[in-house]
C-alpha cells in the first residue's frame, strides 16, 4: 500500500528535487577533495539529472565517458543516472566498470549510491521494504533523510509509522505522540516496535503507558514490553516481570528472566530462576543461567556443570568464568562433542494463557492529539500544536 500524504510530507516540487539533490552531494563532495570543478561534460549531465532528465543524462554521460573515460566526475553521474531509473544492478555494473578503470574504490560514489538507494527504499510501494528502510536510517543516522523519514508518520500502514515515529523520537515534536497512539494500533507488529522503541528512547517517563501492555494478547507485544521494563530496571515491576516468567510463550518467559538479571536482587528471583531450568524452551533455560549468574549464586551454577543439558552446563561455565574450575572443561569438552548431533527441540507447549485483549483503536485516521483526558508527559509536547503528523 503506497503511503498516505502527511501534513509533513515535503511538497511535489522539493520531492522532484530531492533526488537530484542528492547525487549533487556525492559530486560536491568530490570536487571539494579534488581542489577543482568537475568538466563541462559533467556539469551537463548533472544539470539533466537535476531536471529529472535520467535517461537523457545517462545517454549523454555515456558517450562522453567514451571520450573521456578517466572522468571520475562523470562516472559518478552516470551512476547515478542509473539508480534515478531504479536500475541498481546496471549502477553497481557500472561502479565496477569505474573502478577498473581507475583501481580502487571512491567513498563519495559509494555513499551517494547507499544514499540514493535507502532514499527509494522509503518510497517503495512494499511496506516491509519501507520499513527496513526506515530502521537503516535510524541506525547509522542518516539526517539528510530525517525529513522523509518523519512523512513516513503518516503512513497507512502502522508498522512502517510506529517505526519512524520511533526513528526520530527524540527530534520531531509530533514524533511523541504518534509513538504513544501507536500503542493503541490495531497490528501487534506496530505495537511491539512502537513498544520497543519508547521503551529504549524514554525509558522510565514511558513506564506508566507500557505497563499495561504485558498483558497484551500478542507475545511480540509482551515480549517487548519485558525488555523495556528490565531496561527500566525499577523495582516496582519485579512482580510483573515474574508474572511473565510464566507466560504461555518460552520468548516472552525468557525475556522476562533477562530483564529480571537487571533490577534489584531477591531471594524470589533465584527460585524462578532454578523453576525456569525444567522449562521446555531451551531459550528459557539459558536465560535461567544468566539470571543465576547476576544473582552471583555460584551454588546453583556448579551444579549445573555436570548435568545432562550441556547447553546449560556451557552457559554455567562461561557465567562461572575461572571459578568454574575443571568442571568447566569437562561442560565445554562435552558441548563440543555434542555439537554435531544439537540438543533436540522441545514440543511446543498447548497450554493456553487468559491474556486480557485490550480494545483498540482504529489507525491512521484516529491517531490525532486528543482534547480531552490525560496524555503522559513524555509524549505531551506532541500535542502542543492543533495537527499532528497522523491528523490526516
């Protein structure tokens, strides 16, 4: 589904000129480090390329290179003319035409071509394909495509909204309260990134509007509302968090053992952790270990050294450390032995859990600031201004 226009999406004009814009950084940059202007073909072909003209400016760099094929100015338009005609293979075919002629790579071209690419990963049409998007610009925190980034709020589909909202949460004042309606969405994908997202950026100022969601009836949601709250590492949610210990799904129990390793240290903790050995998940069990291994209960891991689970008794050796002694060789020696074979994967349980399914709200066209009730602080600032980016 293409996505929605947004009252912060950039007008026609600027998105026509934006792609231009950009291979025009990779050219800039270029020209700085070489200490002089590119050629007149060069300029030619970009000014075609800043016209929209791709195939024009591919024709024309073409038969100039032809003249003049060490014009690493040139190249570098004519690559980008092929990524302007979505023509990634015949770019990287032409990268590698380029660096045979002149033997070693160019950061600039590389750049520009990573640029241009993620810039029409946002626009595709693949809402998957819009949302690893979105996540590479967050991760190496692209600013030049922040901007398209926060039109990407006001996407129809919630995961690729809830998942820019949270890419510039910190930066955009509509960012806030889009996340935290989001919390609400209909799709559990969205509500889990929109979970994991507040729960990594706002930590405890986000812990009143992500309780509740452990009870949420997906245990993508539950699953990351335990991290968030061992990210949290407050007191007060230690119950909760062993409630969730015994939650029908084994990667939503071992989450809640990892974010227990993280709060504050009770004997309660030590007894889930040995219950959670028997589990049948073996993800469970080795967040057991963990668990035992940051109550620092050495006991309890030297008895697991030479058990029959190896996996276990690796993870005990490797939390032990130099404590763990001889027994610790004999744990890895036999782990390797095992290595070929693997331990053999647990039934999936049939039991069914009462989750409490929370009624949702409706998407895009509901995610708007509220004038009524109470809206966390964390997010409020969102809704200082009469249209939000989900308004429309």
């Amino acid at each position: 589904m293409a996505p929605a226009r947004s009252p912060l999406a950039p007008a026609a004009s600027r998105r026509r000129l934006a792609l231009p814009l950009l291979a025009g950084l990779g050219l800039a940059v270029a020209v700085v480090a070489a200490g002089c202007g590119p050629s007149a073909s060069a300029k030619k072909a970009q000014t075609l390329i800043d016209r929209g003209d791709y195939a024009g400016a591919a024709d024309y760099a073409a038969s100039e290179l032809a003249k003049h094929p060490g014009d690493r100015d040139l190249w570098r338009v004519r690559i980008r003319a092929a990524l302007g005609q979505h023509d990634a293979r015949g770019a990287v075919a032409l990268y590698g035409q380029w660096r045979g002629v002149h033997g070693e790579d160019d950061g600039g071209t590389l750049r520009m071509m990573a640029m241009t690419t993620i810039w029409q990963a946002l626009e595709s049409p693949s809402a998957t394909t819009r949302l690893d998007a979105v996540r590479a610009v967050e991760r190496l925190e692209l600013e030049p495509l922040a901007d398209k980034v926060a039109a990407l709020m006001g996407d129809d589909e919630d995961v690729v909204a809830a998942a820019a909202a949270v890419a510039i949460l910190r930066s955009y004042y509509q960012a806030p309260h889009v996340a935290g309606e989001l919390l609400g969405s209909q799709d559990p994908e969205a509500r889990a990134i929109a979970v994991e997202g507040i729960g990594r950026k706002v930590g405890a100022r986000a812990g009143d509007d992500l309780r509740p969601l452990a009870t949420d009836h997906d245990p993508r949601v539950r699953r990351a509302v335990a991290v968030a709250l061992g990210a949290i590492a407050e007191p007060r949610d230690t119950e909760l968090l062993l409630e969730l210990t015994g939650d029908v799904d084994g990667e939503v129990r071992a989450a809640a053992l990892r974010a227990l390793g993280r709060g504050k240290r009770t004997g309660e903790l030590a007894a889930a952790a040995r219950r959670a050995l028997a589990d049948d998940h073996l993800g469970v069990r080795v967040a057991a270990v963990g668990l035992l291994g940051a109550l620092k209960d050495d006991a309890a891991l030297q008895g697991l050294l030479g058990g029959d689970d190896v996996l276990v008794a690796l993870h005990a050796a490797r939390e032990l450390g130099s404590r763990a002694g001889d027994a610790g060789g004999r744990a890895l020696d036999r782990a390797l032995g095992d290595a070929a074979s693997g331990p053999s994967a647990p039934a999936p349980s049939t039991s069914r859990s009462r989750w409490s399914a929370r009624r949702r709200r409706g998407p895009a066209s509901r995610r708007r600031c509220s004038t009524t009730g109470s809206t966390s602080g964390w997010r409020r600032r969102g809704c200082s201004t009469a249209t939000s980016a989900r308004s429309r």
